[in-house]
C-alpha cells in the first residue's frame, strides 16, 4: 500500500502551482513485543509497516515553509523556517525543519499524504516527522546518518509538540527492513535486524483496532512510569532493565503493586529476547505463545489491558490463532494477532461476533506484513 506517490505528485502541483522535487514516504511501525520496556531502558521489537505518511516536496527561495496536508482540515499553514512556535499537526514537520536549519535545510513547500490512521497507536506522528525529515535532508544534501536523524525527529515531537516520546517509532520508521524487525536496545540505542517474514511460514498477523478510545491513558501512563522509578530506586538499580534476579527483587519489595510492575518490565525484557531467539530460529509460528504471555502479564501484572482487548485476543485464540496482545500503553488502541494464514477469516469473524454479541462498535481488522523503512519514491 503507501499512499500514491504519483497522484500526491499531482496533487502538488495543484496545490503549489509547480512540479515537486520529489517524493518521500515514511512508514508507520507495530511493536511486536515489549511493550512498556522503552521507559525501563529495556528492549523493544518494532516492525515497519507498508502503511505511512508520504511528502512532496519542493525547495523554496524564500526562507518559508509551506506545509499543507490532505489529511488536515485547515489550508496549510506558513512560517519561517528559522525557528517559531506552532499548535496542531502543522509543529510536527515544522519542529523537525527547524532543527535541520542548523544542518543547512532551508525553506520548502511540503504536501503530506497519509494512509495511516492518526492516533491509533500505529504512529502515524513519526512517519509524519520522518517522511519531513528526509525529503529536506535529500533536498538540501544534509548528510546524516539515521540514528541521528531518528534523535532529531524525537527531539522535534519532544520539543516542539511537547510530547514526551521515546525513541522506539522515529527508529523503526528510519531503521526497519522488508522481512525483518528491529531490535532496539532503550539504553544504548543500538539496533539490529532480525528476520520475521510471518507469510513464509505460513502466518498472518492481524492488527484487530478495538476502536476503545484511550480515555485513561496520559494519566494512568505517568503512574505506571513512576511506579516503575519508585521500584528501582527501592531496588537500587538504574532502571528496571538492570534487575538480574527477579524473585530476590520480588522478595525484598513490600508492596503488592511495585511487585507487579516489576514482575511484568523484567518478564516481558526476557520475553523480547526469546521471541528474537525464535525469530532467529525460523520458530516464527512459536512467537504467538510469547504474544499472549505478553497480553496476559499487560493484563494481570501491568494492569493496562482494557475489555476489548482481552476479548479480542481471547476470542482469537478459541478460533486457533497462534497467540496475540495488547499494543501500546493501554487503556484503548489496538491489539495483534498471530494466525495460520488459512485461518486468518476465521479469526477475524470469531473476534468481529463477539464484538456484535456485546453490542460494542465493530473492530476494524487489516493484515500487516513487515516492510521496509523511510525512502524516496520518486
Ligand atoms: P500516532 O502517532 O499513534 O498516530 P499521535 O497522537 O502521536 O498518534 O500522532 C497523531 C498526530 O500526528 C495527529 O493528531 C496529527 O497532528 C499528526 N498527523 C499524523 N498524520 C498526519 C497527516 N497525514 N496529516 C497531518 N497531520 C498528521
Ligand atoms: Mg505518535
């Protein structure tokens, strides 16, 4: 999939009056596995997908940015590509131009497409940001290599949209390979690809969206973080990552509920590495037991599973599916499932009846293959 590039192309010039330079296009990411590990310094195991956001761009003369949206409702806004302050979806390629000024990207007019839904846990902010990131990179022939531009697009959503996100998105948008996940150590920043081709072995994930608003998330999200501070430092760790011997460290705390976010962050660092063992291994189809294991330590431990979810993944696994979880940071969003391809329909309708059987608004279901990271496409 991916937007057009030819019709946003075309779109362009309708908008600009003027041909664009070129066409870019960033991918959305799913978190296979570790979820809520990024912020304990531990491990994370994104995939990009073929969904994203894509950017035609031209340079402009004048020192301004134009930036427009066929996904917005307003007409685009304009402002100085030196630096300013911005509301709304417009900070977001703006907050990253005005960190490449200082690398030598000066003004552009940019028409952003999208297939990816917004705000629906599938990170639709970075692609927008990397998408951005690379068409002025490309146009203004700023040489940087894309660790470092995955810490410039987060420091732009950090800084300039004031939302305090890890590094995990901006890096699976700029890192990821077709057939592979990437494996990203939250401390050091270092990644590596490991191979997931789910339609070579016979397999499927669906992303099943439980269409449950996030309603308790930024509150219950600080929480949880601070939780997860308050436990290491009881435990005289730098994070939770750093915790070696999980039953000593279950022993020594007296609170119930710190023992639980313990139990979940160590588990599901190990559970990370297992999975990328049977990645490693060809075990694809075994990585759905890891998938539930993480669903259900989100569910009992974390305490960030909310009824749509625990259905979805329960009613998947009573129609064969291999296993499936939670994404995200809870309270609402999507979950993933792993399934034999050949029972993929199956799947999808056992989830789709007791979503009606409830009365509860429908899921949206797509299928998800790994893709590869951001790219110029024309
Ligand atoms: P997610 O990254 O999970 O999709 P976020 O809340 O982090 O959710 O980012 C969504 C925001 O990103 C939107 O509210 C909007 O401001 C911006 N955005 C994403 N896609 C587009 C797009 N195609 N056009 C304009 N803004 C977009
Ligand atoms: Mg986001």
């Amino acid at each position: 999939m991916s937007p057009d590039p030819t019709a946003l192309a075309a779109a362009f010039g309708e908008a600009y009056q003027r041909d664009p330079e070129g066409v870019w296009h960033a991918p959305g990411r799913l978190n296979l596995i570790g979820e809520h590990t990024d912020y304990n310094d531990g491990f994370v195991l994104p995939f990009a997908l073929a969904r994203g956001v894509s950017v035609a761009a031209a340079r402009r003369a004048d020192g301004l940015l134009h930036l427009r949206s066929l996904q917005a409702a307003d007409q685009g806004v304009v402002v100085p590509v030196d630096g300013g302050s911005l509301e709304g979806w417009a900070a977001y390629p703006a907050g990253v131009a005005w960190l490449l000024r200082e690398h030598g990207a000066g003004g552009a007019s940019l028409l952003i497409d999208s297939d990816l839904p917004a705000g629906a846990g599938l990170s639709s902010s970075a692609a927008l940001e990397c998408a951005t990131a690379l068409a002025l990179c490309d146009l203004y022939g700023i040489e940087i290599d894309r660790r470092e531009l995955a810490l410039l697009a987060q420091r732009a959503e950090n800084e300039h949209v004031g939302v305090p996100c890890g590094i995990m998105d901006q890096s699976a948008s700029l890192l990821s390979r077709d057939g592979h996940a990437l494996l990203l150590d939250c401390r050091s920043g270092l990644s590596s690809h490991v191979p997931f081709d789910p339609a070579a072995s016979g397999l499927t994930v669906l992303v099943v969206d439980t269409r449950a608003a996030h309603t308790l998330t930024a509150g219950e999200y600080a929480r949880r973080r601070a939780e997860c501070e308050e436990a290491a430092r009881l435990l005289g760790v730098p994070a939770l990552r750093d915790v070696k011997d999980l039953a000593a460290a279950l022993g020594s705390l007296a609170d119930p509920v710190l023992r639980r976010r313990v139990q979940h962050v160590v588990t599901e660092n190990h559970r990370v590495e297992a999975a990328v063992g049977l990645l490693r291994a060809g075990a694809v189809a075994e990585l759905g037991s890891m998938l539930t294991a993480s669903h259900l330590s989100l569910r009992d431990q974390f305490e960030v599973s909310w009824p749509e979810a625990d259905v979805a993944v329960e009613e998947a696994l009573r129609a064969g599916a291999r296993g499936g979880r939670m994404i995200g940071g809870g309270f609402g969003g999507s979950a993933i499932v792993l399934t034999a391809a050949d029972r993929a329909g199956n799947v999808r309708a056992a989830i789709e009846d007791a979503y009606a059987a409830r009365s509860w608004t429908a899921p949206a279901i797509f299928e998800a293959e790994p893709a590869a990271g951001a790219r110029r496409v024309i």
